[in-house]
C-alpha cells in the first residue's frame, strides 16, 4: 500500500497553488482513498503539509468522512472532524458518514461520530426514509442499533442548551443544594439557638451550638468554591490572527508530540485541539479536561486535576 502511495505521489503529483490533488475516474482524490484504506499519517500529512481538501466529494457525493467511517477507521475519523469535515454531507444516497457506519455494523465509528454529533445526526434519513439506527436493525446489527437508539433517547432528553430550562439544567443540583443548606442553617439558628421561648443554652452548649454553625459556613464556602473552580480546562484553539484563511487549523499544532507519534485518540474533533494524556471531553460541560475522572451532579462540576 505504501508503494501504491509512492507511485502515485512521484507519477501523478500537481501541485496548484501548493494544494496537491490526485483525481481517477471516480473522482476519488488522494484523501479518499487514504481514508479508505486507514492511512492516517498519509492523511495528516497531505492535509498539512500540501493542503490537500479533507472534506472534497467524489463522484457520489461521499466525503473521506464517508469512507472512513464506512470501513471503520476510527482514527481517520477523529482526525478528519478534527479537520473540520462536515458530519451531515448526504451522498446520492442521502447517506451521511453515520449512515455508512451503522450499515456496515462499526461501533467504534459510530461512537467516534455520536460523540462530535449533535441530535440531528441521529434523525437524518436517507432516500428511502430510514435513520442510521434503523439501518443498524435493519442490516442485523443489533448492538450498534441499541447504542443509536439510546444515544437519540439520551438526547432528546436534553433541554436546548440556549433555552431558559437547558441554561437551568446545565446548572445541576448545586445552586439548590446550597440554597437549602442555607435555608437549614438560618432555621437552625433562629429556631434553635437564638429562640426566645426555650430554655437558654449553657455555655459549653452555646459553644457547641455556634461551633455547628461556623463549621456549615465553612462547609458551604467551601462547597461553592468547588463549584466555581477551574477543573483543569484545556485551552481551546483560538484563530490566530496572522494565519491565512486558508492556511488548515491543524498547522498550529503540526509539530505536536503526539501527532507525529500518531496518538490519533488525543484528537478532540469537538475543542478542536491535542489532549494530554488522560484528558478526556466532558459532554456536559462541553470541554476538555485535564486528568477528568467524572462529572460530578452534585457539585454542578468535573473532577479533574484541580
């Protein structure tokens, strides 16, 4: 395959205003077929270097997106969202890349796609009326089809993130959680320790009484400041100014590690940047975070390495 490569780079190689493109008679460029084939690093390479089209159709109408996800490749498809390449392209089929990934029964791809996705990907049918996830039961797959139809069930639970509910529930159980161990504190003291028709308190139990009320207001300053801190969020890739506009986003980091060792998972094709180690993409905050264990409800935040 790579001589196949070679060849074609040394026979077929034009170069048009340093963009490199190699086209057969299906209209099938060289970021098609090394998505088909899951060169990765080829791909990365002639994107960056050459800047080769990674979204370009070919005769059908199918992206490398398509191609990628139809065999499976599910580190060419994080590269190419990293890259920007659209999600819903529909074929002459009206098939999208997530169309092709539940036909041919790959989990991995249509993780990968769900997880950059929005709800709309799900519910998108191709010509003949049918959704990826009815394609997936339709085909056999049963266990892609079950993990489609729960990621549609989970989102279309969601709220709409800029509605009043979805900027609400983004909010979490933090902000009533301290709002009642406030209303508790200020009844405790008032009913308890400073109430005019029960016995007043000893000292030593004054002392204590106090003491319980020092240690909650510690507890729930505290309690807002985990919710407030910064869990460890990675810096999302700004545009910077002095690039050109058609210079491609993954030249700001082409000299990455982790990138030329082709750490593919470290791609984050929602933030759009190279992930540490241990990084992970919190879908409820909608970052990245550094060392991320969990998104914990009841502080309204991640766990991470802050």
């Amino acid at each position: 395959m790579s001589r196949w490569f070679a060849s074609v780079l040394s026979e077929r190689k034009k170069q048009n205003d340093g963009c490199i493109l190699i086209v057969n008679w299906t209209w099938l460029q060289t970021t098609h077929v090394a998505a088909q084939y899951g060169q990765t690093a080829f791909l990365y390479h002639i994107v960056s270097k050459w800047n080769a089209d990674p979204d370009a159709p070919d005769n059908d109408g199918r992206s490398p997106l398509h191609w990628a996800a139809y065999k499976g490749f599910a580190d060419c498809i994080r590269l190419l969202l990293f890259l920007d390449a659209y999600r819903g392209r529909q074929d002459k089929e009206g098939c999208t890349p997530l169309h092709w990934a539940a036909i041919r029964g790959n989990l991995e791809a249509c993780t990968v796609l769900v997880q950059a996705g929005k709800r709309e990907d799900l519910i998108v049918t191709d010509n003949t009326g049918l959704t990826p996830a009815q394609l997936a039961s339709d085909k056999n797959h049963r266990q892609v089809a079950f993990f489609l139809g729960n990621a549609r069930k989970l989102l279309d639970k969601r709220f709409d993130g800029n509605s009043t509910l979805g900027k609400l529930s983004k909010l979490g159980l933090a902000p009533a959680l301290w709002c009642l161990i406030l209303l508790l504190l200020v009844t405790y003291m008032h009913s308890v320790i400073m109430a005019s028709d029960l016995p007043k308190l000893t000292a030593g139990f004054g002392l204590l009484a106090w003491l319980g009320v020092f240690l909650a207001s510690g507890g729930l300053a505290l309690f807002y400041r985990c919710s407030r801190k910064d869990p460890g969020y990675i810096r999302i890739n700004v545009h910077d100014p002095q690039m050109k506009d058609d210079e491609p986003l993954l030249k700001i980091e082409i000299n990455n590690p982790a990138l030329l060792a082709g750490n593919w998972s470290q791609l984050c094709a929602t933030c759009k940047i190279v992930r540490p180690l241990r990084a992970k993409h919190c879908s409820t905050c909608d970052r990245c975070v550094e060392q991320f264990d969990h998104h914990c409800p009841w502080v309204s935040n991640c766990i991470g390495k802050v």
